[in-house]
C-alpha cells in the first residue's frame, strides 16, 4: 500500500525526465504549469501519455509517450541526436491545488525505444524493476569490460575531472570532422573518449564519441554532429581508453584496475588436438 496518495478529486499525473548528459525535462498532464520542488512543470501542450500498464508482481510497467517534437522542452534535434536514450523518467500523482513533487510515486522509469515520424515522436518506457529480468554474468575477453572513468566498486577508478580539456573549434572539414589547432597532445590521446559542445547549435546535445584525433588538433566522430559544427564553436573533451591492456599499463598507469583478460586462449588455440 502506498504511504502517501494524491487527492482523487484534484489528481494530476506529473513526469520528471532526467538524461545523462543536459537538464532535465519537466511535464504535467494539467492544463497549466505546476510549480513545485522549486522546478516548473510544463502543461501538456504538445505530448501525452498513451498507455500505462502494471502488474502486482515483478513484471515490468510498460509506459508509452507520444508528442510533438519541438514542443513541451522536447526538441526534434534531442530526440535524434540520442540525448534521452537510457535516460531516467520519473512519473507520480500530485494534486494541481496544491502540487507536492513526487507526492504519489507511480513508477521510476527507464527511456527506451524511441520513433520520429513527420515530427511526431513516440517513446516507450520500461520500469527499472526490468533490470531483474536481465541475465548478469562475467564475459572472459581480452578488453576491459569496465567504463572508462569509473568510480564504483571494482571499477576503473580513473578520474576524468583533471583530464578534461577545453578548447575553440579553429576548422571544420565536414559535420563529423572539426580542428583545433591549439591542441598539442600526441595522436591517439582523444580517440574513443568524448567530445560536447558547449556553445554553437549542437549545445545541450548528447556527447559524441571521437573515432580519430591527429597531431594537429583534428578530430573524428563516429557520428555525425545534428548541426554542422562552425568555427568558434567551443566544447569539452573527454581523452578515451581503448580497453586494451597496453593502453592502461602505459597511457594510463592504472594496470592494478585492468579488467581484461589479455592471456585467455582463443578458440583456434585450445581446440587443436595433438599440437605441442
């Protein structure tokens, strides 16, 4: 039973979405903004919800979202440069006379498949209750498994803060490939790490994973940028790790935290019979 219910005669359903990367999106179905918990929740102008399912027992709740991109702090460009994808959605009942943020959870939600047809789009969502429908087991390979960067229980351990560079777009080859002359670390050092900017038409959009950086300050994206990027665009830059075993003995220093297993047999080599 719930510890809290919202008044069923002033009931509003509220959602709170939370990407990884950018500042959270804030909606109501009421026909007005709802302030509350020092944040303003936008009216449903432009977007609905289209279902909601639950079970009472470990199913996941299903939650379907329609709208018009462009539209309730949704942009088109969001959507399709991926910026809500895995993002955290948070969806409770609050009464609009007196609007209490999360005064009625309903579910914690995780965005998942989400369609752009003729500007409209459709996300669905799946309840983080999912995650114990997931098989969790150890893989053996020769990369690390572990995210670069990271600071929990058995991770990486790297810490990302005082290798993060910032810098001024001074060319630009194509929506994929930009310059910054100014740069002067070795080649390789940016390659797989993560560029964003921070000013120009692509700001607020998801970080983009650099496939090649050169000695001159050029870089790659495996991507194409949603906007093409301009000179003076400014951005940060994240250095990456290609999960190899030289790469964290030698370009990192953190070999104690390999989580590799660089000497494991390929199937070529134990499935040979009679060799010596």
């Amino acid at each position: 039973m719930k510890s809290v219910v919202a008044d069923y005669r002033t009931r509003v359903m509220c959602l709170r979405i939370v990407p990884a990367t950018g500042s959270a999106i804030y909606l109501t179905q009421h026909p007005r903004d709802l302030t509350m918990g020092g944040h303003t929740y936008l009216s449903c102008s432009g977007y609905e919800f289209t279902g909601y399912s639950a079970a009472a027992n470990l199913s996941p709740a299903m939650i379907d979202m329609e709208g018009i991109a462009g539209l309730a702090g949704i942009g088109y460009d969001q959507i399709s440069s991926g910026l809500f994808d895995s993002a955290r959605a948070y969806l409770f009942a609050t009464s609009w006379k007196t609007p209490v943020e999360d005064e009625e959870p309903i579910v914690a939600s995780i965005l998942g498949k989400t369609t752009l047809l003729d500007g409209r789009y459709k996300i669905e969502e799946m309840a983080l209750i999912d995650a114990l429908n997931q098989s969790v087991g150890k893989t053996y390979t020769a990369a690390c498994p572990k995210p670069f960067g990271g600071q929990e229980y058995g991770g990486c351990m790297v810490d990302l803060a005082p290798l993060t560079v910032t810098g001024t777009i001074t060319a630009v080859t194509s929506s994929a490939i930009v310059r910054d002359s100014a740069r002067a670390e070795v080649v390789d050092y940016f390659a797989y790490g993560t560029l964003q900017f921070t000013s120009g038409a692509n700001v607020g959009l998801k970080p983009q994973e650099v496939k090649r950086h050169e000695g001159d300050g050029t870089l790659e994206v495996f991507e194409p940028f949603h906007y093409p990027p301009a000179i003076g665009d400014t951005y940060s830059l994240i250095p990456g790790c290609r999960k190899r075993q030289a790469d964290c003995r030698d370009k990192w220093a953190n070999i104690i935290n390999f989580g590799g297993f660089s000497y494991v047999p390929t199937s070529s080599q134990y499935a040979q019979v009679g060799t010596q």
